[in-house]
C-alpha cells in the first residue's frame, strides 16, 4: 500500500471533487481511495491571509497540483513556497484563457519548470494520481520512524488521538514514542491509514494514532513523535542559506522572521551572518525549540514582506 500526499495550491474547495473531504481547519484534507492505492490531498484554506496554511501544505508534500486562474503576486508567492519546500513534482491546470507561454518565463529557474500541464477534469486528475499512488515505490528505511502532528483530539473510550504524516522511518504498533519537544513519552495503541487498520506505517503514510499515557493537553500542532535517538532538538539554528532570486533584501544581524520544518511554524531571530563569494552562513535563535533531523532543508518566511514573504531556505549539514 502506496500512499501520495499532494499539496492543492487553488481556490478553496477545488479538491472536494477529486477527493472525499476530511478534516477541515486552516488546512482541509480530503482523501482518494481505490482498493490498496491512496491519496492524501491537502488545500491551505487559511491562505493567503496567512502564510502558514500554505506553508503546513508544501512541507508535507511529496508532489503539487497548482491551479492557476491569474498570473498575479498570489500566485508567485506559491511559486516561491513550493521551490523553497523542495517540491519538484507536480502538476498545473491552467484556466481562464491562460496559456503556457504566458506562464514560462514566470517558472523559469523554479521547481515549477518541470511540472506537467494536465487537463481541468476532477475525474482524470483523480485517476492520474492514483495512478502515480499504484506506482509509488518508496524505499523504506527500517530505523525507528517520526510522525509530525497536524491535528489531535480526544476520542471517547479512546483516548488521545493525532493526525499526521511518517516523515521517515516505520512506526509500529505498541511502540513507545518520545513527544518532542516535551518530555513526554506514548505508545501507540493503534494506527489507522486511510480508516483502516495496520500494524504498522512506513515513510509517506498519513496515518491516525491512538495513543496510551498522553491527552490531549500534552500535544500540539507541530510535535514530533519518535523513539529515533539521532533526532535533535535546538533552540538555534545554524546552516548554508540560499536566497530565491525575488528576495531582494539582505540578512541582518537582529532581523526577526519564521523559520518552518515539517509541520513547526517558529519565530527566529539572526543572531550572526557571514557572507562570502560562495555561500551565506546564518545563525539564528528561536523563540521555542524545533524538532528536526541532522540535515534537510528549513524553510526561511518574512511575514512583513509584502506580496512576497517567502525568502529561501536554510540547508543544515
């Protein structure tokens, strides 16, 4: 069993005919079935008044449908989220008269270049993503997995329980899980995938978990749960930051702006830069701790920057 999540970059609502609708909040879910093969569907219903949503969507992605009814500043700014996010494969339903060559010099040099252009049809893009989900060949590592909470409840008779996705890894059944960045531990009564029921869930899967010893008041947007040893935890951050060429102001020493990673949405503050001919080379405090591997990509917001918050991204080594 294949699972794909695929960040919806359109008018609000758009999914709801391609996917059954789910759980609604500032994100709305909506999930596509067919025997084995799933789909996960995710539209940032609070964006653009807030950058988060849109954020919460590219991270947890692994592919994009970008619907584009105007060429405008809103649409650049998803441009910019997605090649920041690292999401290089998707797919763009181009509507209102707008054809293709108006499109390419907006993408060049972006992850967008190289999505696929596909018809406005609910029913074809439905198949072609189960599909692309019946194909899905993921390579999984067999070391103790993380899941990154996007939603928790209490469930009468039941207990705690969270929605997320298997960032890396495989998470089983009546394994015992570190809450980070609390000092809290869990153990996984159950997983469901898709409303069914598993033993266990590998890297790419949603998945809904019961959990034993923790309530609701011990979670958060944004926790991780893993018994992964090598994962770390800091209240600073230091890595290579690459700029995206629409970012047209320096980084400075003391600047304030939000750094995310998975589904944690931070205020940071620079405490040093140091540039040179080749590279920038950023250290920034946190507001409260991020939980993350030793390398991958953090994504770096201005929420005061007009059109365009999104800056670049930070690699960490």
């Amino acid at each position: 069993m294949a699972n794909i999540n695929v960040a919806v970059i359109a008018p609000n609502d758009y999914a709801k005919d391609i996917g059954k609708k789910g759980t609604v909040s500032d994100i709305t879910l909506y999930d596509i079935k067919q025997d084995s093969d799933t789909v996960t569907l995710m539209e940032p219903t609070g964006y653009p008044d807030r950058l988060a949503p849109l954020f919460y969507c590219a991270s947890m992605s692994d592919r994009a449908l970008v619907v584009i009814d105007a060429i405008d500043a809103r649409l650049g700014e998803c441009m910019v989220m997605l090649h920041c996010a690292g999401i290089d494969k998707g797919y763009i339903v181009l509507r209102n008269y707008i054809v293709p060559e108006q499109l390419s010099p907006l993408i060049k040099g972006t992850v967008m270049e190289n999505y696929d252009i596909i018809e406005d049809d609910a029913v074809t893009i439905r198949e072609m993503l189960l599909e692309v989900a019946r194909g899905a060949d993921y390579e999984v590592d067999n070391i103790p997995g993380a899941v990154s909470v996007d939603h928790f409840f209490h469930v009468k008779g039941v207990g705690a329980v969270i929605l997320g996705s298997v960032t890396y890894g495989v998470v089983r059944k009546h394994d015992l899980l570190n809450v980070l960045p609390t000092k809290h531990t869990a153990q996984v009564r159950s997983i469901q995938k898709h409303d069914d029921n598993f033993d266990e869930a590998v890297a790419g899967d949603r998945v809904g978990l019961a959990l034993k010893n923790v309530t609701v008041d011990d979670l958060d947007r944004g926790v991780v749960l893993t018994a992964d040893p090598d994962i770390k935890i800091s209240m600073e951050i230091s890595g290579t930051a690459e700029m995206v060429s629409f970012w047209k102001h320096p980084l400075k020493e003391g600047m304030v702006l939000h750094i995310g990673h998975w589904m944690q949405f931070v205020p940071a503050r620079i405490k040093s830069v140091e540039c040179d001919s080749e590279c920038i080379n950023v250290t920034m405090s946190l507001d409260k701790p991020i939980v993350h591997p030793a390398t991958g990509r953090i994504v770096m917001m201005y929420l005061d920057g007009g059109k365009l918050r999104v800056m670049g991204w930070i690699s960490l080594a």
